[in-house]
C-alpha cells in the first residue's frame, strides 16, 4: 500500500470519528406522516419526485405498477441512503427486525414472507434528510438525542391490501396527513366517503403534535381558466368533510400539480414547498441555534455530486464510442450507404453513431457557498474543468453531426472523411476529458451511486484535492 493511500485511509477513519463525536444519537420514535389515497393517484410518483435527486432511481418505487401497493413504504432519517426490508408490529412498539438490504425497489413475487405477515412487514428507505428528525420528542421532555419522522406512503385505499391492516393509515402521532387525489377524481363522492372515515379514524385513536395539518396534492392537473370554480369547490368540500370529522380548526393546505409538464425550477420549487407544510402545524422541529451537525451537513454535496456524475458518465460513454478502433461508424461505408437516398444519409449515420448532445450540461452546475470546505478547490478548479470538458464534448458532437451534412456522392472512404474532418478534435477533447475524469473518478461516482454516504465523499474529495496539489507541484518543479 501507498503512502498516499494509506493517508487516505487515515483522512477517512479521521472524519468518521469526528463525524460520529459530533452527531447526537438518534432513535425511532412513533411521529408519522402517512400518504393517503386510491390506487393510483399519484401517492408513489410524489416519493419519487421529492427524492429523485438524493436516492438511486433503483431504490423508489414506481408509479401505477401493483408492487407498491404490498407493503408500506416508510422513509426515514439515516446517515446511509439504504432500502430495508424490515418486521415490526407497530410504531415504535417493537424493536425493527432488519430482514434484508435491497439493492433495488421490490416487486410483488420478490418478498419471502406468507400472506397473514403481511401486516407486520415494510421497506424503509434511509437517508439524510434533517426534515425527518426532530431534535426532541414533543411528549418525552426527558428524552436525550434526536428522533426519527416517519413519512410512510400507504397502500391505496381501495388496494385490497387493507382489509386487515385499516390502521396502516393512521398510525397514532402524526405530525401532517398527506392526501394525495387525481385531478380527474376530485369530485369522486368515494374518495370524499373515505377520506372522511379516514379523518374520523384518526380523531377517534390517533393525536396531531400541534394543530392538524392535512396536505393535499392533486396530481395530473392543468391550469385553466374555467378551473378556479373547480377549486373552490374542492378545497370547500375538504374543510367540510374536515369539520365533520370532528376537525374544526384543520390546517388544510392545497396544492396542484402536473408532474410530467413540470420544468426543474417548478420542481425545486414543489420540494421547497413541501417541506415548508410539512413543518407548519408543528414548532418544535427546528435544529438549535448552534449544532456542529448541522454544520457538516450543509456540507452535503450529494445532489451535486449526483448530477455531476451522471453527466461525466454520459460524457465519457459518448467519448468511448465516437470512435471504436480506428473506425468512426463501424460496419458503415459508401456503398452501404448509397443504397440509399442521399436525403437519408445523415439522419441514418447519427442513427447509427448514437451520439447524444447534452447541451444542458452546464446550467445544473452549481459553486458552493464559500463557508464549504471545498469551495474554493470545487469551484475554481474542479467546475471549470467539468464544463470545459462537457462543453468541449459538445461542440465535437455539433461538428460530428455538421460533417455528416457534408457527404456526397464524390466521397470514396467514409471512414477517411469523418477522420480527416474530425480525428484532431476528438483527440484534443479526449485530452480535456482526462483532466476532468482525473479531478472525478470512477471510485468517486461508485461511492455516490451506492450509498452517498457523506464521510467517504468527502475523505475521497479531500484526498483528491491533496494528490492534484502534489501533482502539480510536480509538473511545476520539472518545468522549473
């Protein structure tokens, strides 16, 4: 082993017990938010938009397929972003049995258990989200450390999987309800009957932490002008059905939605949102003034790193490709080419390239805030390359596919012209390339993509930082 290895090794263990001293301990506690709503009504697709950014698409559920609706699905705070399958019979009343760590979303067929399990069986999903702990718990002024929220998205209601199970729904200390309604259902008289029994359920065996605060979510919906009667009515019957539920000072709080039309800046804008009702009947969620946890986590760099990675991959996929050998588009040449029109040849070669052009690359690479401690490495050395070289990558794909536009009949050897026409710029862009994948390699996107632990992001960053230093003092002593 390197000395520079072994130093990394230290860095790491260094900043796991500086981690670990620092952090208070945290616990279950019985503090949940349930997604309610009918099959289908958008309950799993609201998971995965607010988390798509932070959790491996492999570990979300998937919208309108049978697989959720099995078990719960409770997400909670974890240093590790983890899906478990675990066993317990009720919040907080039983210890959690850790059963299996799942690598990606269950289906239906995969669970090993026997139908009367049912009941006692769910997938939690960890991850380092501050909004879903609470620094002490509301009923327990003795109570030492932080506390774990739940927010468990339900079965649906007319599932069939509840017949045995109603209380899935309610649970006991629920700091918000979240309804979730298709917007071609919101005067479905079903929905208002369930929702009500639901409400009255929880009146009779469940408490609010402060003020009940039911959100709703009406998904698949489109602004129009003729809508805003529509609304009234709707948020007029929820306060209704509320009140008759035994709720006369219910926080209800609507909003509406239309995932597959929603921009990025709209869904920054939802999870803000989210977060912010999520809290708003309850006052005792806020972090205290001063906390060295919450200063190493607003050093979490995971979605960046996240989006960073994606993108360096792509990148380097297209580089892999672009020529195989000394081939630009194998198993094409002239004549397989002039069997057909000249019109179709440069729609047929890209077709067979398979390059993509990113050309929204840059605009989701944010700096730090200059309080990080690699803001200045991050965004003055690192950020630079990446674009540089995403850039680059770029303009070679434009030329590419500007040089295709260039064929004609005239032309012998295919593989010659793109060469001639491309060969210089492809290599200078393999050369940028290699100073970015330096600055972010394949065992940095391999840490983020399984677990986004933050202790070994941030060793991996800072050894990185560390061994560039050192190689450029290097080049600049054999330069000297």
């Amino acid at each position: 082993m390197s000395s520079k290895e072994q130093s990394s090794i230290n860095l790491s263990k260094a900043l796991c017990q500086l981690e670990q001293s620092l952090k208070p301990q945290i616990q279950d506690s019985d503090i949940t938010v349930r997604i309610i709503g009918e099959f289908s009504s958008g309950k799993s697709r609201l998971v995965r938009e607010l988390f798509k950014d932070i959790v491996p698409d492999n570990l979300l559920p998937v919208s309108r397929r049978a697989r959720e609706t099995l078990v719960p699905l409770e997400i909670t705070y974890g240093d590790e972003i983890a899906l478990w399958e675990i066993q317990r019979e009720q919040d907080e009343k039983t210890k959690p049995e850790y059963i299996r760590k799942w690598e990606h979303f269950p289906q239906r067929g995969e669970f090993e258990f026997s139908e009367h399990e049912l009941k006692t069986h769910r997938l939690r999903l960890t991850l380092p989200q501050k909004e879903l702990r609470i620094d002490k718990h509301p009923f327990n002024k003795n109570s030492k450390g932080q506390f774990r929220i739940f927010l468990i998205d339900t079965p649906g209601w007319n599932s069939g999987e509840l017949d045995s199970s109603r209380d899935t729904l309610t649970g006991e200390m629920i700091l918000a309800s979240i309804y979730v309604i298709q917007a071609v259902r919101i005067d479905s008289r079903d929905n208002e009957d369930e929702l009500h029994t639901l409400l009255s359920e929880i009146k009779d065996r469940a408490s609010f932490l402060e003020r009940e605060n039911l959100m709703v979510y009406v998904t698949h919906w489109f602004e129009d002008k003729n809508h805003s009667d529509l609304k009234d009515r709707f948020e007029a019957r929820l306060r209704k059905t509320a009140e008759k539920a035994g709720f006369d000072d219910m926080l209800i709080q609507t909003e509406y939605l239309d995932f597959d039309n929603m921009d990025k800046a709209g869904r920054l804008e939802f999870r803000k949102n989210f977060w912010k009702k999520f809290n708003k009947g309850f006052s005792g969620t806020s972090d205290p003034v001063f906390s060295p946890e919450k200063i190493i986590e607003t050093w979490n760099l995971t979605p960046q790193l996240r989006i960073m990675a994606e993108k360096i991959t792509q990148t380097s996929q297209i580089l892999e490709k672009f020529r195989t050998g000394d081939e630009f588009i194998p198993g094409m040449n002239m004549t397989r080419l002039k069997a057909y029109p000249q019109a179709e040849w440069q729609e047929r070669l890209w077709c067979k390239w398979n390059l993509s052009v990113n050309s929204d690359n840059n605009e989701e690479l944010i700096e730090l805030e200059n309080s990080h401690p690699l803001s200045a490495w991050w965004n003055q050395i690192l950020l630079n390359r990446v674009r540089t070289g995403l850039k680059q990558t770029d303009n070679l794909i434009q030329s590419a596919f500007k040089t295709l536009s260039q064929l004609n009949v005239t032309i012998e050897n295919l593989n010659e012209f793109i060469k001639e026409k491309l060969e210089l710029a492809y290599e200078e862009t393999q050369q940028k390339y290699l100073w970015t994948e330096s600055l972010f390699p394949p065992s940095l996107v391999k840490i983020i993509n399984e677990n986004g632990n933050q202790t070994k992001i941030l060793a991996t960053l800072i050894a990185i930082t560390i061994c560039q230093s050192e190689i450029e003092d290097a080049v600049y002593q054999m330069i000297q």
